[in-house]
C-alpha cells in the first residue's frame, strides 16, 4: 500500500469516518476504460498489452491483503502505516459491462452501456464530492498495476470519490518505450470519446483528470483533440457541456515545447491545470534521451542528428521560444495554471531522482487529492508561493507544511459544517 497521505497520519483527520457502510471491508472497486484487447470471459476479464479500437467499460476490484481483514483493520493499516510492508494488493477481478464500437455513435447508447450510465450515475449521485476522476497511468505498466494505484487514490478518500482509470495498451516494459508512446497516440481518439461519453452521458458535476507520467502525452494530446471541436461555436458553452474539472500532471512524461503549444488550445475548456516538477527526475531524464529512439512501423528506429527535447516534468526554459517562455510566466501568474516543485531538500524522505512522488510521498499525495477533490487553491492547500528566476510563479511545499495542511483542512470542515447546518 501507499504511504499515509500525510493530512490523516495524526489522527486529527480520519477519511475514514464518513465511508459507507457498504465500502466498508477490504475490497476497493474502481471503474476502468480500456482499449486494451480482452482475454477470458466478461466476468473475470484479462487485459493484454495489445491495442484494441474498441472501448471496454467495467469494474476492477483490488483486494487488500488476503481479503478477510475486519473495516477497523483495514482503518488502522490505512492511518498507521502498521503492517503496511506486508500488505499487498492484488487485483482480484475486472468485470467488463459495456463495450463501445469504434463507430458505434455516442448519442444512442446500447442496452449494456446504457445501464452502466445508469449505475454510474446512481453512485455520483450518492457521492459526497459529485465528480468524476480519470486515472491515466504511465509507460510500463499493466492493467493490473494501474488498477491497484486508482483504487488507493479512491481509498484514501474514504471510499468516497469515484475514480476511472483509463488503462491503454503499454508494452509493459522500460525498453519498449517508443512502442508505449506509439500506442498512446493511437489511443488518443478513443480517449477522447471516454471523456466525451461521460460529459454527454454522465451526471458528474466535473470530470478531473489525473495524468502520471507518460499519461500526460495522452491528456494532453487528448485535450488539444477536444479544443479542436468546432460543433458548439460559443466556447463558454462547449466548456460548459465537457465540465473538465482539475487536470493534474504528477511527473508529466510529454515534450515540454508541443504543451505550450497544445496548453495555449485548450485552456479554455479546463477548470485549472497543475503541474508538478522535479529537475531532477531521474525517470524523466532517461526518457528524455529515449526521445532519439522512434517507433516507425512497428520496429524501434534509431534517428541519427535528432535532438533531446526536455519533459514537461523536468523542462527546460531554452527549449521553447522567447514568445512562449514569456507567455507561459504570465500564465503562471493567474489561478488557471499552477507549477509545483517538487524539491527532496524541503520534502521529508523524498529521493532526489524520485518520479512516483504523487502516491510514494504522503505530502504530494496529500496535495495531489486535495486539488482534485476539493478544488481549492495551493494556497488553501497549504503550499507557499515564491518567484522563480525566470519570473514565473511556483508553488513549494513549505517545512511546516504538514502543520499548514491539517490546519487548512480543519478550516474547511468547519465551513463544511457550517453551511450544511
């Protein structure tokens, strides 16, 4: 399991005290999105790392541990972090409800997807937070993997939002990365119609999106794709009908120069943008070089004079125009776009090379939950601000942050209660 986010280890905060009764033991169900190619019968689906035009819709459940763990066991490895080195999860099933035809069209809906919407609809509808969170993961990884790090995001929020994971098709291996990248841009039109399906069909008051690593070229890609549609004229409106919530890029793995370009698209169609970087990423870093490698035709082909371009996760400021560097500042400096380092030195046991800091580290996990859940600033999250070189603004997390959280959230429950009263 993950570390404790940081805002419930001393017990002041329990996520825990509001789970439904019937979330209540130790099984997480999450919802997925794949157009990965099936294996095996609709209830007890496998997922293999080929690509599939087709989109498939079901339910994953992750089981803690050996399943038979009491609610208050399962509480007290949660908020302690005792055991949690023997605690393993294991995906225990994946069953496939609906599938989606790749011209199949979005506004008559089939019998078996039609009451997926339904049932979804009926939990958003029960929900406390009213969303939708798509969980798009990174290169290298299976479906089952990614459906263990979706469930412990909706976990540690008391069971309470509901979490997608968008699961494409990787070559589930770190030398096959230019076959991962091929994939998701093959993947972009499907993902698009996940996101468009639930605008259309959903009830969710906003769809978040949290994209880790090389999810981000799938994001963005996906988004710049939407921000081309011209069917609705006024933009407000066509926002209005997507209700793209917080999109959240955890060690975005995407070339920094196209995001300007595709981030200057789209943010108009998107609540607020973070993102989270570390200069010193180590993951980043080797994908940076992997960037001379392309996959044309099936086969890795080396590209002789072709140059690195730095990751939006670890960018740098000359790989971009003077135009763009001064135009993304200023984006800085507004509440739409939010940059986030992420520095070892002020962030207790944290490594310097560290890429999966969003769910290894319990002050970035606790960050990334409360932007997409609750929508607030970072201010109100507990961050501070300061101005970097280049006269942007960042947000960092201070050494009295943990103190600065617990006591930002216990404001917030105050209001909560306040005005529920």
């Amino acid at each position: 399991m993950m570390p404790t986010p940081i805002a419930f280890k001393t017990g002041e905060l329990d996520p825990f005290d509001d789970t439904p009764e019937e979330a209540r033991d130790s099984y997480i169900k999450v919802g997925y999105a794949t157009n990965r190619q099936p294996f095996g019968s609709r209830d007890a689906r496998f997922y293999t790392r080929n690509f599939d035009e087709d989109l498939r819709l079901g339910v994953a459940t992750v089981q803690i541990g050996d399943g038979d763990m009491s609610w208050e066991e399962v509480r007290q490895i949660s908020l302690n972090n005792s055991r949690k080195d023997e605690t393993l999860l294991t995906l225990a099933n994946a069953e496939e409800i609906a599938t989606l035809d790749v011209d199949e069209s979005l506004d008559t809906l089939s019998p078996d997807m039609q009451q997926l919407m339904t049932e979804l609809n009926k939990f958003i509808d029960r929900s406390a937070l009213q969303d939708i969170t798509i969980y798009v993961h990174g290169a290298n990884n299976t479906f089952a993997r990614t459906a263990k790090q979706a469930a412990q995001f909706r976990h540690f929020t008391g069971r309470q939002a509901i979490i997608i994971l968008y699961s494409w098709p990787s070559a589930e291996s770190i030398v096959r990365y230019g076959t991962d990248i091929r994939n998701i841009r093959q993947t972009v039109p499907s993902f698009v119609r996940f996101i468009r399906l639930m605008a259309k069909h959903s009830t969710a008051r906003k769809i978040n999106i949290l994209a880790y690593s090389a999810g981000a070229t799938l994001t963005t890609e996906g988004l710049a794709l939407l921000a081309e549609d011209t069917s609705i004229t006024d933009r407000k409106a066509y926002k209005a009908s997507l209700r793209l919530g917080a999109v959240y890029f955890a060690a975005p793995d995407t070339d920094f120069d196209d995001w300007v370009d595709q981030y200057r698209d789209y943010q108009d169609i998107v609540d607020t943008v973070t993102i989270t970087i570390n200069p010193n990423d180590a993951v980043l870093g080797i994908a940076q070089e992997d960037r001379r490698w392309k996959a044309y035709g099936g086969q890795e082909e080396y590209l002789e004079g072709t140059t690195t371009k730095s990751r939006l996760g670890r960018p740098d400021i000359d790989d971009i125009s003077k135009e763009d560097a001064d135009w993304l500042i200023e984006q800085s400096q507004n509440d739409l776009l939010d940059i986030i380092d992420i520095d070892p030195s002020t962030i207790p046991g944290l490594g310097k090379g560290d890429h999966d800091f969003w769910y290894s580290s319990p002050w970035v996990s606790t960050d990334a939950l409360l932007d997409i859940n609750l929508h607030i600033s970072p201010a109100e999250r507990g961050l501070v601000e300061r101005i970097g070189e280049h006269g942007g603004r960042i947000w960092h997390f201070p050494p009295d942050y943990e103190q600065r959280v617990i006591q930002a959230l216990t404001k917030l429950n105050k209001e909560y209660e306040r005005l529920r009263h």
